[in-house]
C-alpha cells in the first residue's frame, strides 16, 4: 500500500504468511475482476467483435444493462463508422501496444465520452469514460509550455520542484508531490506543491513494502494511472471468466482499473478522494513517481490525462539528462585530482606522502574525515583515523574477509564488532587494495552519523488490527514518526567507489614501476657482489644475502604484475560491456521512446487534421524527434558499433573509415583478406580499438593526407598494418616506440591477446603501425 503517495498500488491486506510475504504481496492487482464505476468497459472478440464481457455503467453511458451484453454482437451498441474504426486499428500486423483514443460518442442523455482501447488476454478492450470536464484545447501546445516552464531549472532538485509546481498549475489538483525510491527501496518525497491549508509530506519517508513489486511492475507498464473517485465501489466485470478460456480479464493496460478496497479506506484516512499518479522512468527502471491528491472528485478528461503522460516521458528523459550532467561534473572533478595524485607519485620517492601531504591530497579525492596508509607494515594517517594497532587488527580482518580490490561500507561496527570502539572515526570504510602480499591498504574513513529518519507513520507497523482481529485494515496514522539510526556513516556514492577503483588501477601502476625500479638497483648490486666473491668471502655471503633479497622483490613484481593484468583485462572488458550497454540503451530504449514519441506526434496530428497551426506544430515536433532520432544512432554507433557484433570486424571497419572519411580531410585505402571468416570477440574488439586510437593519432598529430589499413591472416596470425604519409617522429630506440598514452593503451590492449605491436617512423617520412594477434 502507498503511504500517501502510490496511487496504483491499492491492494487488499491479508495476513502475514509464515515467511513475512503480506497480502499486498501476493495480490494480483492486474485481475481485479471489476472496474471504477463512473465508467463502462466491453471486451469483444477480435474475430468477429462479439462482446464476451462487459461491466460498469453501462445502462447510463450506453442505454443497456450490463448484464444483458455478453454474447451481442458490438454493432448493437456502436455506429458503423465506429465498427470500421476498430476493424482498421485490428487489421494485419497490428497491435495495439498502449492504450489510445479511438473514437468519441455521446451518451442517450448527451454526455460526450471518450472511447479508449487496449489489446489484453486476446480480446479488443474498449473502455467508455464519461467527460465531465472540459479538455484542453490544444494538447501538444499544452505540452510544450510545460516543458518549456520546466526545462530552465539548473539542477535536479530545481528541476522537480519545477515539475510539481507546473502539473499542479495545470491539472488543479490540491497536492503534487514527487516521491523518489533510495537504493534500499524505500521511497522519499523530495519536491511538493501544494495550496494552503493541505497536510505537507514533504521529506516524509516511505517504508519499501508502501508500493510491492507487482505494483512498481505496472507503474513501468503504465505511465498513468488516475482515481477520480476513490469513495465508489467498484463495478463488477460480468462474466468473471471468459467462458471460452476459462481466464479472468487482465486489467494491466486499463484506464479504469477497479480500486481495492483497502486502498480506499487507505485513502480516505488521509483525506484524499481523487488521485493521479505519472511514472517517472530512468534507464528502463522506475526511479520515482509524480503523484497527485485531491480532497474532491476530479474526473480529469482523456485529453489532459493523455498530455500529462507524455508530458511525464518528455520530463523523465530530460531528468536523466540533468542527472547525468550532475555525475559527469563530479567525474570530471575526481579526474582532475586524480591526475595531480598520479603525477605526484611518481615525482615523490615516497608513496605514502605523497599521498596526503600536499593537497590536493586523498581527502580532496574521496572525502572522510581520516585517510590511513598501510605500506610494508608501516602505518601513515592524515585527520580522524583508528590508531596504528587498531589499523593492523582491521588489515588482518579485510585480509580474511575481502578478496576484491575496493571494500566500502557505512556500517563497520555492525560487521566488525571491534570497530565499536572507534565508531565515531571509522563507522564508514573504504579500503583500496595495493597487493595481496604483503598487504598493504589505502583506507578512509567516516565517522558515526546519529541520523534521524522521519517516517509517515511507524515503518515497523505499516498496517494495523481490524474489527475482530481477523483482517488488518490500512495504518489510521500518516503522522511523522522518527526512528534513531546508530552506527551508521555517511554512504559512499557510487562514483566515490569508482574513484577508488580507478586509483588503485593508477597505484598499481606506480607500484610496478617502483618495483622495477628497486630490481634493476638490485641487479646491479648483486653483479658488483659477484665480482668480489672472487676476491673475499664475505663478498660471497653479502651476494647470498642480495640474491635472497631480489628473490622476494621477484616474487613481489610477479605478484603486482598478475594484479595489475588482472585489473587492466577487467578494466577493458568493463569498458566494453558499458559501451555495449549504453549503445544498447541509446539505440533500443531511448529510440523505441522516441519512435513512440514521433508516434504520439502522429495521433496528435491526427485528431485535427484541418487545424493547420496544429499540423504545423506536430510537423516540427516529428521533424525534432527525428534529428534527435539520427544524433542517438550516431552516438550508439561511435560508443560501440553494432556491426562488430553482429557482422564482424571487416564490415565494422570500413563504416569507421567511411565515417572518419566523412569528418576528416584524409583519404583511406582499404585491404582485407579475412573472406568470411570471423575472428574470435575478444580479438575484433582489440583490433577495432587499436584501429580506432591509430586514426585518432594521425588526425590529432599526423598532418597526413593518405592512410591505408591493411588487415590480412596468415599462418595462424592476424596482422593490421595503418600507414600514414604524416609528419612523422623520432624513435630513439629502434625496438621501443615512445611510450605515449595512445601508444601504451593500444599495447596494453594487444597484451591482454597476446598480442605485439611495432611502430616505424622518421621525421617527415610517415609512420607505420603493426599489430600482431595470434589465432
């Protein structure tokens, strides 16, 4: 049930079953079996349009009973002109995959009545809504001003204060609030506008179990859903099973879906009468809803319902925006800390103060309120942390319990009891692993943070004991009610956690190159040993001695080196996965949006078809939608191109020239002799990227006019040659290219193939690029 904000999700509540699933849970909300009785609803089969079931007010709207329906034939009761209607929306290859307008007719006493239809359980489902309100004028130009009210806000907290404020000017409704889901799937109103004298819920918290699964299910499946009047009983369906499939009528789709009745005296406990709620959608799963009260009936018309869904999808796409410009700015923030932190280290002979005695330092990277080193036993800390031995001890803990590189919590002491000793420096961790052995941490910290949650109501008792104390009926209380939360920090934001693993990738490296540094020291030593063995024994027994030393310095490198591949294979195939994520977002989900979108600019042409300023309007909505259409094919394919997948490297390659060709002033020869054969994934991702940072490189630096790729298979090898007639640079070492970052990344790809990569270039002679997979 909704405390206050779900206007779907009215459910009956039963018992408690043995494993704590309440009634709520198991409801099935999508097969009421009845419907709102202002309303009327006929489900005819699509063969021949016989009515099989029928139900709400049928006898007011349409002049005949309920009861006397099943089994007639649709034209006793519609025009010819409507039968044709639904004949064309049912023709051959048709589905009709939301809800739409059909057609408008007029009741026995003169009423206009909307007639929207949907497709469910294998019937044609027409429902017959009574308009007793006047509808917009203009739905589209509705629309717009709405957005265009909403579009300035900076933030996105300003952008859902925006939101309320203008539904609320728009549909007259007494409270609109939005009411976003946390991570623990619970839910907060974090915006609302409302007039004087209504109850505020706003900052209110939400216990998960408010709105259950099947109920977020249909909020994902329908972008509306309204009450008009949550006092009515609901009108049954007649029959209550198809008589040829034995079935119920699932109502998912329906626009007058019954209400439970323990939703309404949920309801009507907080004083609301009529409701709506818009689903508010980010990447394919709910992220909040925009819900809507009124302390009267309000039977908002199709057409204004209808402009506020769309409204709610136009909203939610421009919200992802804003969130994502928000995490893109403090990505970009981390980054440039990160750089400072890498070009620091690798000045300062020691890691460690490099680390936190500058700034920026750890603390400005990842916020807390300490910062501990764990490096060859020895611990460094900069502000609030445990002390030396209290560090140790956790150590030899996460070296027990955590065998992944970043281990983040905001409630240590509940999972390390120890900890309860230092609660109010470290309640929160987040520990970077350097190596496995010995192992050494970077760790911050955070502090207690004695959090008071205010609840609408006590989350622990969400219902309370009915008449008889045989039922439970909906909680009485809406009230705050404030629980303490101990032991807890501040959480770790996701892109905190992804700061962590992008500086161990970076540490790692550090550490390598240290290493390397050490062994070579090292190795010079132990020659300078050997030559004095020959002379005394006590150089013999100090060669001993180094020996041992540069054994376990081996052991260490191989050790950092198997993580360091480790985290770079995975950091590739993170990266790629992602890439294919997002295109596969871009291209199905954000293009079947805006698909629908140009198509809901297309019925909203049609419903006017001699109103030109209208035709002209939707004209330039369509004409936007497309080009926003193209811009996100075009994304997809530059973040990853569906070609390589599903046709193979050959076909994806030449559509990377065509488009370099097409931005660039560089001709581009072309020469493959794979034939038909395709290579392994791992290896046309490889090759592709490579192909793509060559071509990078010599647009950025080359100054060339002639590229040719060469890509050819042989003797168990794959070989990609890129060759430029550039400017060129300097090698000074005939078997090692500079280590420029293109360069190093198209290396550090090769490897994780086992790859090899060549380079040959002069000043002014061009450069060649050879790359080596074998199969």
């Amino acid at each position: 049930m909704n405390s206050g904000i779900d206007n779907t999700a009215e459910l009956i509540v039963a018992d408690l079953d043995p494993f704590g699933q309440s009634g709520c849970e198991r409801e099935a909300i999508h097969l009421p079996g009845s419907i709102q009785p202002h309303g009327a609803l006929l489900a005819l089969a699509p063969d021949d349009l016989r009515i099989v079931h029928a139900g709400g007010d049928t006898a007011t709207l349409l002049g005949t009973p309920a009861g006397s329906l099943p089994g007639r034939d649709a034209s006793a009761i519609l025009s010819s002109d409507q039968i044709a209607r639904l004949r064309a929306l049912l023709g051959p290859d048709r589905r009709i995959e939301r809800p739409l307008h059909a057609f408008a007719l007029h009741a026995p006493d003169a009423t206009p009545i909307d007639v929207v239809v949907h497709q469910s359980s294998g019937l044609l489902v027409l429902e017959f809504e009574p308009r007793r309100e006047p509808a917009p004028d203009n739905s589209l130009a509705l629309v717009q001003s709405m957005i265009r009210h909403v579009q300035r806000a900076g933030t996105v907290q300003a952008f859902c204060e925006a939101i309320v404020a203008e539904v609320r000017a728009v549909t007259g409704f007494e409270r609109v609030m939005i009411y976003r889901f946390t991570a623990d799937g619970s839910g907060e109103v974090m915006a609302e506008s409302r007039v004087p004298g209504v109850e505020s819920f706003l900052g209110l918290r939400y216990p998960e179990s408010d709105i259950p699964k099947q109920a977020r299910a249909l909020y994902l499946t329908n972008w509306i859903r309204a009450i008009p009047d949550a006092r009515n009983a609901p009108a049954p369906i007649t029959p209550a099973v198809n008589p040829r499939t034995g079935l119920r009528l699932d109502l998912s789709q329906s626009v007058i879906r019954s209400v439970s009745p323990a939703h309404r005296v949920y309801l009507a406990h907080m004083g609301v009468v009529a409701s709506m709620s818009l689903s508010i959608i980010q990447h394919g799963r709910l992220w909040g809803l925009i819900a809507c009260h009124h302390g009267a009936p309000r039977f908002l018309p199709y057409r204004m319902r209808e402009a506020c869904e769309l409204f709610a999808e136009m909203a939610s796409s421009q919200l992802e925006a804003k969130v994502a410009a928000e995490q893109l700015e403090a990505r970009l923030r981390s980054t440039r800390i990160h750089e400072e932190l890498v070009t620091r280290m690798s000045q300062e002979s020691d890691l460690a103060e490099g680390l936190i005695r500058f700034h920026p330092n750890l603390l400005d990277f990842i916020p807390g309120t300490g910062v501990a080193l764990w490096i060859d036993g020895q611990f460094t800390g900069l502000g609030h942390t445990p002390d030396a031995a209290q560090t140790e001890a956790l150590i030899g803990w996460l070296t027990a319990n955590s065998n992944d590189g970043v281990f983040h919590t905001d409630s240590l002491p509940l999972i390390y009891p120890p900890a309860k000793a230092y609660a109010d420096r470290a309640s929160g961790l987040m520990a970077l692993s350097l190596s496995k052995s010995p192992r050494d941490y970077v760790l911050w910290f955070r502090p207690e943070v004695v959090r008071t949650v205010t609840w609408a109501g006590n989350p622990n008792k969400p219902v309370g004991v009915g008449p008889g104390g045989e039922f439970l009926t909906p909680r009485r209380s809406f009230a705050a009610w404030r629980e303490s939360v101990r032991l807890h920090a501040e959480p770790w934001r996701a892109s905190e956690i992804e700061a962590a693993h992008r500086l161990r990738l970076s540490l790692l490296e550090v550490v390598l190159r240290r290493i390397d540094g050490i062994a070579r020291e090292r190795k010079s030593a132990r020659l300078l040993q050997e030559q004095l063995m020959r002379q005394v024994e006590l150089g013999l027994r100090r060669s001993h001695d180094v020996a041992q030393t540069l054994q376990e310095e081996t052991r260490r490198r191989v050790s950092v080196e198997a993580d360091l591949s480790q985290v770079l294979r995975r950091t590739v195939e993170d990266q790629e996965a992602e890439r294919l994520r997002i295109a596969r977002e871009l291209h199905d989900t954000l293009g079947q949006s805006l698909t629908l979108l140009q198509l809901g600019f297309e019925k909203l042409g049609q419903v006017a078809p001699d109103n030109g300023e209208l035709q002209s309007r939707v004209a330039g909505m369509r004409s936007l939608t497309a080009h926003i259409g193209q811009q996100v094919n075009r994304l997809a394919w530059e973040i990853r191109p569906t070609a390589l997948d599903d046709l193979g490297i050959q076909t994806a390659i030449q559509h990377l020239l065509d488009a370099w060709s097409e931005k660039a002033q560089v001709q581009f020869d072309l020469h493959m002799t794979l034939g038909d054969r395709r290579l392994p994934p791992a290896i046309e991702t490889t090759l592709y990227r490579v192909l793509q940072e060559a071509l990078t490189n010599i647009v950025r630096h080359a100054a060339a006019s002639h590229v040719s790729v060469i890509l050819r298979l042989s003797d168990q090898q794959v070989t990609m040659v890129v060759e430029d007639d550039g400017r060129g640079f300097v090698n000074p070492d005939a078997g090692r290219p500079p280590e420029r970052l293109g360069l190093l990344g198209i290396r550090e790809r090769l490897t994780l193939v086992r790859g090899s990569l060549e380079i040959e270039s002069a000043p002014g002679k061009g450069t060649a690029l050879y790359a080596r997979v074998p199969l």
